[in-house]
C-alpha cells in the first residue's frame, strides 16, 4: 500500500513540475488560424464580449482583404449583438458603412452558420475570411466548412483577452474557454 501511494505521489508531482509543457496540448486542437487571403467579405461570429473578433475583422478591411464585415448578432437583453459591435467599432475610428449588420435568433455555431451561409450566397459571395476567437476557429471551421458548399473560407483567429494557448489554466475565464470549447466540440461530433 505504502509503495501505491509513494508511487501515486510520484506521478502528481511529475505531471506538477511538467505541467507547462503539457497543459497547453489540451488548448491546440481547438485552434485553427489559417490566415487571411483576399475575400469577397468577412464574417465574424458573435459571443464576444470584448470586442477583439471584431477589431480583428475591422483591421483585415482596413489591411485590403476584404471591403466590408458582416456581423453576426442573436439577440441579447433585447438588442442585437452586431448592433452592439459595430457601434464599438465605430468609437474606435471605423466608418460604420464598412460594416453590415446581421441580426439573427442563433443560439449555437451551427445555427450561426445556417443563418450566415444563405445570406452570403444571397450576396453572392464566393469567398470568405471567418473571424473567431483563436479558441473557437477549430470548431467553427469545421461547422462552416461543412456547410459551405461551393464558398471558399479562411479562418482568422482574432486573440481573445483571457486565453492563451500556452498558459490558459492561469486565469478562470482561460480555464472556462477550454472546458466550454472541448464540451461543444463534444457535442458537434454528436450531432449537437
């Protein structure tokens, strides 16, 4: 029994000392940035409520990848979330002509893109760049990508203020984005 526990003791204090290398393989599979490209608009998803996807895409029209920003907005405490963003965004200096809202009742990224996809073959896209916190692009790529068909798509990560792949386990809100990504991403490959 003596040695069980020595050598259980062993192990957690190993997995302690080596835990900055090994921790940030639990952030990696949810990241996929594959960088921006010239598009025909840029999509960034809702569920950010800092504002950085939205910066991100602002900065990827202000760079020349693409001329405008569709902004994705379910409905929160009665007011549209794209409503919301591109007011920040234009605090910050953006003209608000580069942006055009999309308020929708989504409530997951599947339902985002059910919405978002047919509007954008309604605008006849044929490419876009899909801006989403770094955590997030894996998963929303998949789900973008399999609903997509024809459109050409490129995911951008935008940084998110309290993750980081290489020390999310430091702060709660990094802890809460891997837990609630990995359990989405669970359930996406349930057919949830």
């Amino acid at each position: 029994m003596a040695r069980r526990l020595l050598w259980f003791a062993g192990i957690i204090l190993l997995l302690a000392a080596t835990h900055t290398l090994w921790l940030p393989l639990a952030a990696r599979p949810l990241m996929r940035n594959d960088g921006p490209q010239k598009a025909d608009i840029i999509v960034v998803l809702a569920g950010d409520a800092n504002g950085r996807r939205m910066m991100r895409a602002a900065e990827l029209v202000r760079e020349g990848f693409a001329p405008a920003v569709l902004v994705s907005g379910p409905e929160l405490y009665g007011i549209h979330e794209c409503d919301v963003a591109i007011d920040m965004a234009v605090r910050k200096g953006y003209p608000r002509e580069l942006f055009i809202p999309f308020p929708h009742s989504a409530l997951s990224t599947r339902e985002e893109a059910a919405f978002i996809l047919p509007e954008l073959r309604r605008r006849n896209v044929r490419s876009f760049l899909l801006v989403t916190s770094d955590y997030h692009t894996a998963r929303s790529g998949r789900l973008f990508r399999a609903a997509a068909g024809d459109i050409a798509m490129r995911v951008v990560a935008a940084d998110d203020k309290y993750f980081s792949a290489d020390s999310w386990w430091k702060s709660r809100e990094g802890q809460k984005a891997v837990f609630f990504e990995w359990s989405k991403t669970l359930a996406t490959a349930m057919g949830k």
